[in-house]
C-alpha cells in the first residue's frame, strides 16, 4: 500500500487480532501480519478453542459413560469414543472461529498480511510473505502481539508422536493406554482430563509439593481430591531426569525434587506442560533497541511502550498472566492510548479458569497472598452440597470462597471449584470493578434455583450468616 499505516499489529491473537479491530473502530489505517494461515493466534488454533472443544465432547462421553444410568437413561450397547469424529468436530470449531476473525477484519477494512514479520527500521515492518517474496510496510505505530510457546524441558524433546507439548495432545490420532503428563498447571490438567475421560490412564508428575501453583491452597488440595477421584494419578515433588524411547513406549526417569532413588515411569505418550515462554525470535528487537526483561518478555511501560519508540507490545509477550482475555484487554487499552484516550486494564479483576469437569476458578488475591500482605479480611465459604440446583443436577462437587476485607467488607477476592464455575465468577469480576462489598453481592437478587446462589450464599458466610448451611 502507498499510504503508510496508522497501525501495523505483528501477531493475530487475542490481543493483536482485537488490538487490530479496536484501532479500526476508531478510525486508523490497520494492517495485522501473522505468520499462520489462519487468524485467531495460539489461542484460537491450537488452544483455547480446540481445547474447550475437546473438553465438552469428553465431558459428553463421561456423563453418557458414568452418569446416564443415575438418571434414569438407559443406553444399550457400549458408548465409546469414536476419535476421528471427535477430532473432525473439534477442527470444524476452530475452522468457523478463525474464519469469523477474517470476516470482522474484512467488516473493519484491515489488511491481512500472511506472513513473517520483522521490525526493519522503527517506521518499517518487513513481511516475509507466505506465497513468497518480501514485502515492506510503513507504519506510524506498531504492537508486538507475538504471543509465546510451550517452554522446553532439555532431555524430554518434543518429537509430535510419543512426546507432544499441547498442540500434538489436542491431535493424538488414537486414545494411548497411558499418558504421562509432566506440569500440574493449567494444560496438563485440561488435556490430562480429556485423554482421561476419553479412557487413558494418566500420570500427572508435578516439581512442587501441589497442583496449580497460582491457586488459593484450599482450591488447589479439592481439586485435587476431585481429579483423582476421577482417575487421575498424581506424583507431587517429582521430577523428571531422563527420557528414553523403546518398542513400549516412552520410559521416564524420575526422582523426588528434593534427591533420592530414581524410578521409571512408562508411558504411551507424555505430554509436556511445564509453562509456556515469550515468542520473540527474529523480530529485530535487539537492532531496534527494543529490551527483554531476563526471562525474554518484551520489556514495556505502563502505557504498553517498549523501549523503542512508537513500538508496543501486549500479550503473552509481555508476560503477566498469559490469558487471552488479558491480552485482549491490552490490545483495546493500546488501541484507545493511540487514539488519545485513557485506555486502562485493570490487573486486580481478572479471572482466570480451568475448564476441568468441576471448572475452577478465581479472581483477585488467594488467602496466602492477602496473608502475605497482611491484609485483615474475612472469609465466607459455601459448598455446592448445599446448593438445590446443584444437586438436581448431580454437580456438587467444590464450593465458593470469598475474601473481603474485614473493616470496609470489599470484595477482594473469589475462588470457586464447581460446575460452571467459570461462567459464576463474572458475578463477582463485575462486583470487584465497581467496588463491591460481600454485603453488596448478598444483598442482589440470586434467582432460584441456581448455581449462583451458592455466590450469594458465600458472601452471607462472610458475614457470618449463610441462610442455607
Ligand atoms: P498468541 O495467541 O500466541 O498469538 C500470537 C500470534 O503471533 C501467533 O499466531 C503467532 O504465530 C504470531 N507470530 C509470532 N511471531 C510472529 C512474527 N514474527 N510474524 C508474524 N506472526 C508472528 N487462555 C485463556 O484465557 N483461556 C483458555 O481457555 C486458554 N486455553 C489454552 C489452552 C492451550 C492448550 C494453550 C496453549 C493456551 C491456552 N490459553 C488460554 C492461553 C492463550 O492461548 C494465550 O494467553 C493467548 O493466545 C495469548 O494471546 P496473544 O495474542 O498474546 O498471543
Ligand atoms: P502452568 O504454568 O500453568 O503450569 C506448569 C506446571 O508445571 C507448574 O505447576 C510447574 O510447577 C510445573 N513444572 C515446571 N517445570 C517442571 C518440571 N521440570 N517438572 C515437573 N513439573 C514442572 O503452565 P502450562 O500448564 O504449561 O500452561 C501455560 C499457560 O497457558 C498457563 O499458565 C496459562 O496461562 C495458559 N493456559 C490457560 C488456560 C486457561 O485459561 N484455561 C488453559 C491452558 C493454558
């Protein structure tokens, strides 16, 4: 193109993609350069959507399993998993969902460069181009929305058949007998309980003494309780030394954390789920003068300024939680900053979710942390157990926890394990944002019968008067 961008976003995830589409809104020249063949990121192609969508159709093929019966449905003949269907519909979701981020940026007029980019000059991003050759864009800002990767575990390589990081665990071409998964966070225990539900025996091996390290603790312990009830086994303080390939599989050596006597663990497949680590290679950062902090994020102020000027970068990339919805609200924050406006995120209130079957889920500080800080607060609990709606529905697995501060009852922070959980503590993200007291929850309205009364009934606990326990 002859005149030169407003904008040029380097990555189409969640926060390029939207950054992208916020900045059109507002009246700038847009260009997005992604080097996959399809919009959306990480998030959208081999993340959070074929993730969730492997995780709703296990979860139909463990209630069809286990529960139907308690119901009083009567299935003949064995259900069984037919996989390539499951995968086919898993691909048809991500296939509509990234085709629907090239539709919005037709409808706002962005140009879609498909391709490598790099930065060249600070006005100039190069594209090397997927159908060949090599293109320049001018630009008068430009954000880096490059995302991360799965972090590397040196001994344990990834070969896409035997050992996979999450994008080969959402395509395994058959159910293995066992899986070993190394990490307890976030991936291991989503893909852990697919490949569970789906049949395999799976062994989650974890460095530290307890899954989830960003959880609240008491979180952490019944989710743990509730996920080996389920079938899977945990080896807490374990870490893996070795990998070696046989005819049977993958044999694993692992030893306690702390030192000791080495055991093998075979295994099928072992996925690999350690974290995940800022994608910035080739970027031209070190010619521009644009900084890493020491664990390779792009280093940026609190305006999403790198050091470079006129360079932005928001996401994965620049560390913090890496969640899409984080850095979809970073990609609307630099877009609204560039058009002048204020343009803000705000860090205390953003949820994050696990889709296990029950979900987990959590917003603003665990108790460690309000304790860490001395904060005095007030705790309220409720378990789903007590919940109506929660027990005509078979679901009582887990409970609410809220914390507030003990002098002005804020809301500070909400901690559900509970089916739907993630969907029930937008309540309390939403509270959070306008400031709400425990007494404020309790005081709205809860329709009956639902699972969110036990939110209700959580924040009545806080003040030492739940209605229903
Ligand atoms: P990304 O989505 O990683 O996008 C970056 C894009 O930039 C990529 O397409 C990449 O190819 C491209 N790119 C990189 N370098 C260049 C270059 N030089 N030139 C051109 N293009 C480039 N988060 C949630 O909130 N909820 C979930 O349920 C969830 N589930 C997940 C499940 C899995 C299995 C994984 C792996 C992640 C999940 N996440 C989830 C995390 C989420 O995917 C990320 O936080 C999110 O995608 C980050 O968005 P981003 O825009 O920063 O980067
Ligand atoms: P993670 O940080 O959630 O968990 C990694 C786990 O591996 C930790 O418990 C860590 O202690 C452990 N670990 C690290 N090194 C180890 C080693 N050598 N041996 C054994 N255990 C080790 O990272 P994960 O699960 O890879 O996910 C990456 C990120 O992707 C998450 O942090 C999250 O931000 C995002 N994500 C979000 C999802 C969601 O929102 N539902 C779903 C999936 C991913």
């Amino acid at each position: 193109s002859d005149k030169p961008y407003d904008l040029v976003v380097i990555g189409a995830g969640p926060g390029g993609y939207v950054c992208a589409i916020r900045a059109a809104q507002l009246g700038m020249k847009v260009a997005c350069v992604d080097m996959r063949k399809t919009l959306g990121g990480t998030c959208l192609n081999i993340g959070c959507i074929p993730s969730k969508a492997l995780l709703h159709s296990s979860h139909l093929f463990a209630q069809a399993r286990h529960e139907a019966a308690d119901h009083g449905i009567k299935i003949t003949g064995t259900v069984r998993p037919d996989l390539p269907a499951m995968m086919a519909r898993k691909d048809k979701v991500v296939q509509a969902n990234v085709d629907g981020i090239a539709y919005l940026f037709k409808k706002h007029k962005i140009d879609w460069i498909s391709g490598m980019g790099r930065i060249d000059a600070p006005n100039e991003v190069g594209v090397a181009l997927h159908d060949g050759g090599d293109m320049t864009l001018i630009a008068d800002h430009i954000v880096l929305a490059t995302g991360s990767e799965p972090a590397p575990l040196p001994g344990v390589d990834i070969d896409g058949r035997m050992i996979v990081d999450s994008a080969g665990a959402l395509a395994l071409p058959k159910v293995p007998k066992r899986l070993t998964v190394i990490g307890a966070g976030v991936i291991g225990l989503e893909l852990g309980s697919v490949w569970s539900r789906l049949g395999a025996q799976v062994t989650v091996i974890e460095y530290l003494d307890h899954i989830l390290p960003h959880m609240d603790a008491e979180v952490r312990k019944q989710s743990q309780r509730i996920l080996k009830k389920q079938g899977l086994e945990f080896r807490l303080s374990t870490k893996v030394t070795a990998a070696k390939k046989t005819t049977k599989g993958v044999n694993l050596t692992v030893q306690p954390a702390a030192g000791g006597d080495s055991e093998h663990v075979v295994s099928d497949v072992v996925l690999v789920a350690i974290g995940r680590v800022p994608h910035s290679l080739g970027l031209g950062l070190d010619k521009n003068g644009i900084e890493r902090t020491e664990r390779g994020f792009i280093k940026v102020n609190e305006r999403y300024e790198t050091t470079a000027k006129g360079i932005y970068a928001i996401g994965d990339v620049i560390g913090g939680q890496m969640l899409a919805h984080k850095a979809e609200e970073e990609g609307v924050a630099v877009a609204e900053m560039l058009a002048g406006q204020a343009g803000h995120v705000n860090y205390d209130a953003i949820p994050s979710v696990v889709y296990t079957w029950p979900e987990i889920a959590a917003v603003g500080k665990t108790e460690e942390q309000l304790k860490a800080n001395g904060v005095d607060y007030k705790s309220g609990s409720f378990p789903f157990t007590a919940n109506g709606r929660a027990r005509a529905n078979d679901d009582v697995d887990g409970f609410v926890k809220i914390l507030a501060d003990a002098r002005s009852d804020r809301v500070l922070g909400c901690h559900i394990v509970g089916a739907s959980a993630g969907d029930l503590i937008q309540e309390i993200v939403v509270g959070m944002e306008f400031g709400a007291s425990a007494e404020d929850i309790f005081r709205a309205s809860h329709a009956h019968p639902q699972l969110g009364e036990a939110i209700k009934e959580a924040a009545l606990a806080v003040h030492g008067r739940p209605l229903h326990l």
